[in-house]
C-alpha cells in the first residue's frame, strides 16, 4: 500500500509539474508586456498603482508556483496559479493592443493637432503684430481719409513693438526730391546737425525736428530714402554717419533703426526710431520687426493714396456729371430761322470738360449777336463761370454800344469773382441785317472764317487780346465788316481745330476751311453737318480730350 501511495503521490508530482512550468512561462511573458506597455504606452495604464499591483501579482505567482513544485500536495493550488496567470495574460495583451500603431488617417490627424498647438506654441511674434497693424490700419481709416493720421499711427506701433523711446516718420516729396517729417513721438536724440543757431533746448530742438526737410541723399535719413535699403545703427556715438550735436544729455547719439517705407520698389517714405545711450541698442531681432513694420506701413500708404484717387476721381465725376447737366441747360435747343440768315451748328461734348458755350442771342430788332466761349478748367466751378458770363451776355447786348465795348464790360464785371485758373475766352460778334455790317471782338479766343462770296476765298479775322477775367485791364479792339448775300460767318472753340487723329495729325483751320470752301453753297445747317461728319472721319477711333463746338451763319439776304 505504501508503495502503492508513493507511486500515486509521483505521479501527482508529475501532473503537477506541467501546470506549473506553463504558469511560470505565462508570467515570464506577462511580465515581458507588462514592461512594454508601461515603455511605450504608459498612458493606457489606470494608473502607477495598477501596474505595481501588476508586478506585485506576477511576482506572487511566480513564488507560488516555486512552492507548489516544492511540495506536490498544492496540485489545485498550482491549477489556480495557471488560470490567474492566464487571466493576467489576456488582460495584459488587451492593454497592448492599445499601444498598437492607430489607423494612418487618426495618425495623421492627430500629428496634425499636435503640429498645431506646437505653432500656437511657437508662432512668430510678427504675426500677431501684423494681425494688430492691420486692424489698425483700418481703424485709423475710417470717417475722413487722413495720411497724417495714418503716419502717427505707424509711428506709435513701431515706438511699441520695438521698445524705441522715440520715432519719427518722414514723407518723400517727388517733385522736390527731398523727404519731410510728418510724424514725431518720443525722444529722438537728432542724428543730423542742427542749425548753429538754434539753441540747445529740448522743446526748440523738438521743434526743429517736427518739421525738418532734407534733399534725397542728404543726411542719413536721405541716404535711406534715396537708396531704399534699412540700417541699424547700433552705437550712434562710434557711427560716423551720425552727428553728435553737443554734450547735452538728451543730444547724445544712442541706437538707431532707419527704415524705407516701400511702396513695390518705389520709396515713399522713411521711418526712424531711436533709444537713448543709457537703454540697450537695438538687435537683430528689434531690425527684423522694425522692417516688417515698415512694409506693412508702405502698402498702408498705398492704400490711403488709392482711396484717395479714387474718391477724388468719384468727387471729379460728380461734378463732372453735374457741371454736364448745367451746360447742357445754358445751350440754346434751338437756332432761330430767319428770312435774313441762317444758321447751323454742332456741340460735341466730352465727359469730364465741360467748358464750351455757344449762343445765338436776338437782343434788339436791328441786332443778332453771336457768342462762343470756352471756359478754362472744368466742374462745377467752369460752369459757374459759364453762367455768369451767359448772365452778363445777355444783359449788355441790348445796349447800342459796339463790340469791343461790351467785351471791355464784360471783362470788368466778370474780373476779381473767378479764379484764375477758370479764365475764358469768348468770340463776340454783332450783325445788323439792315445795314448788312458785322462787329466783330475776340477775348483771346480762335480766329473768326469769314468766306466772301463774291472773291471765293476765306478771310482769317483775328484780335489779339487778354481771356476774359484775367485783368481789369485789359483793352479789346473790334473788326468792322459788311457782309453780302451768300458770305458765311463762322466762329468756333479750339477744341475742334486741335482734335488730334490716331497718327497725331490736328484738323487744323486749314481742314476747315476747306471744307467750308468746298460746300459754300449749302445752307448753314447743312454747312455745320458737313463739318461734323468730315471731323469724324478725320478723328476715327481716336478719342476726344476737349469738348468741339462750331456756329455758322449765312448771310440770306
């Protein structure tokens, strides 16, 4: 029996064994994820407490099965150490599989946030600060556009965000070819030479400074704005294109930033800012935002100018439309018939000029009057004038005085209300059908054709003499005539002899003249229709730059 139970306890030991080797191998491998999971995906843990616990139990295990082999009466208990190995196992491997590689789109979408918050992280400053200046270019052009405004906007932001303790802003002036200061802030030591004469007192050198101007190479500040290259100056006192104005304190060179403001590869501008001596000089990284600025600050200014073309351009329109509707009342909408003459006509405006007038007037029984003006300038204003000089027309022709007489009245009570740049000419003249004479004055205007009918040849009328409101002065002198059956009078602006065809050829009073010539014995309308269709043809696809007027006047009887 003993050795019946001696073999039975053996071959327990044996059965034993295996469940227990293999327990041993599962915690060996448990204990082998454990370690990976806890290197390469810790986050997948519950916790640091858990994975302790996992080592405590896998090292309990192990010492387990290490005593269940030592004594072979713990065959259960060596059973349930396999199980709970295998359980600790699967749920080992289950965290693993969390650690494996996710699908490439999650991969990619979540390199992507990362990437992201790394460049929220890093982003370069002259973002956000381009982000500001924008806004607040924007801000500073609403309600009335205003460059100055502009430039001390530009000046502040460029003070702030590179900690200068003062800046200046200077504009070029093309026609003059120097720059001016239009903005000033701060404390700005003078990197030039101030005047000998002006005393070295902050407020008198602040001053000075508000309203320099140098010539395009002149000084520092014109060495940018000529060559459109920024500098830093790091140490104005060892700098040699730097001027130490005195030993005064507030004079002392510090560091300098000298920036072009660019519009594409044209300078319209400089900027400047400074820090005093007793403040660290200017970096590498205070030059690269001080540029960055100042391109932002040129493409501001070029949309200030562009709002501002375009709203003047609005402005022009406007009036241009307007001055139009204002001409086109004054112009008669009709030329009389009468058994004495005839008469024709054509009015070309072109849009924006408005500056001709033309009239036929019947101020007496024994008087026809014809006028054609042409105002200088355009808008509203030329058309203002065009009123006062038709008022002032049609109020002295019913006098008997002759032609130079009503122009010299004309002149004096037109003199002293306009400006200058809204002169006119003005072509008068005074036919009486019963005595068959013309008067004729010219106020600086084109010559009047006179095509005799009896010699077959155009008569060149002409007076010399000032434009209406320019001098009090002035003295005009009349041409007596006396005209015949089938003589034509024609009177007309230079707008219509100086049109310019597409070889850059005139019409010319010659061109006219033919014309004239060649249809003499057509009636004025049809005379007036002639000339335009010939000036037509001449011009072709060529445009128009002043407005074309022509009144013609045949004698019928």
């Amino acid at each position: 029996m003993v050795h019946l139970s001696t073999m039975q306890t053996a071959l327990i030991d044996s059965y034993a064994i295996i469940p227990l080797a293999a327990g041993i191998l599962v915690q060996g491998v448990t204990g082998f994820f454990l370690a990976r999971v806890a290197r390469k995906n810790r986050e997948v843990l519950p916790g640091p407490v858990f994975f302790r616990l996992s080592a405590v139990l896998v090292g309990l295990l192990g010492l387990s099965s290490i005593l269940a082999i030592i004594f072979p009466s713990l065959l259960v208990y060596s059973s349930g150490i396999l199980l709970s190995s295998i359980i600790l196992l699967l749920y080992t491997v289950f965290l693993g599989s969390a650690s494996e590689p996710v699908p490439a789109a999650v991969a990619d979408e979540e390199a992507e946030t990362d990437i992201q918050g790394e460049e929220e992280e890093t982003e370069d400053p002259l973002i956000s600060i381009g982000q500001e200046f924008l806004t607040r270019v924007n801000d500073s052009m609403t309600g009335e556009i205003n460059i100055v405004r502009l430039l001390d906007f530009v000046n502040e932001i460029s003070i702030k965000h590179t900690r200068a303790d003062g800046g200046v802003v200077f504009l070029v002036d093309d026609f003059e070819d120097s720059i001016a200061a239009k903005s000033f802030s701060g404390q700005f030591p003078p990197p030039y030479q101030l005047p000998e004469d002006l005393p070295h007192k902050p407020v008198r050198v602040e001053t000075n400074f508000r309203y320099v101007q140098f010539n395009l190479g002149e000084t520092i500040f014109g060495e940018v704005a000529a060559s459109g290259k920024p500098v830093l100056v790091r140490d104005g006192s060892t700098d040699e294109r730097i001027f130490a104005n005195g030993p005064e304190d507030f004079l002392k060179p510090g560091s300098y930033l000298f920036l072009p403001l660019r519009i594409k590869d044209r300078v319209v501008g400089v900027a400047g800012l400074a820090r005093l001596p007793e403040n660290p000089q200017f970096t590498e990284e205070d030059f690269r935002i001080g540029t960055f600025l100042a391109d932002y600050a040129g493409s501001a200014i070029n949309n200030v100018y562009s709002v501002q073309e375009i709203l003047e351009h609005a402005d022009l329109e406007r009036e241009a439309s307007i001055a139009s509707k204002i001409q086109k009342t004054m112009q008669p909408k009709r030329l009389p018939d009468l058994p004495e003459v005839g008469f024709g006509f054509f009015f070309n405006p072109t849009k924006g000029v408005c500056g001709d007038y033309f009239d036929v007037i019947l101020a007496r029984r024994d008087r026809i009057v014809l006028a054609v003006a042409d105002v200088a300038g355009k808008g509203i204003q030329s058309s203002m004038v065009m009123m006062m000089l038709r008022s002032v027309l049609h109020l002295v022709t019913n006098t008997t005085k002759d032609s130079a007489t009503i122009l010299d009245w004309i002149n004096k009570g037109i003199t002293g209300k306009i400006d200058m740049d809204h002169y006119a000419t003005l072509a008068y003249a005074s036919y009486c059908p019963d005595t068959h004479e013309l008067d004729f004055a010219s106020a600086g205007h084109q010559p009047m054709l006179y095509w005799k009918s009896k010699t077959r040849e155009i008569e060149v009328v002409q007076s010399k003499s000032d434009p209406i409101g320019v001098e009090r002065s002035s003295n005009y002198k009349g041409t007596k005539l006396t005209v015949e059956k089938g003589d034509i009078i024609i009177l007309f602006t230079d707008g219509l002899v100086e049109t310019l065809n597409s070889e850059g050829h005139q019409y010319g009073i010659q061109t006219l003249s033919n014309v004239i010539s060649e249809n003499n014995a057509k009636s004025a309308k049809d005379i007036a229709t002639e000339v335009r269709q010939n000036l037509q043809a001449f011009v072709g696809s060529a445009s128009i730059h002043d407005d074309q007027t022509l009144l013609v006047m045949k004698i019928k009887a």
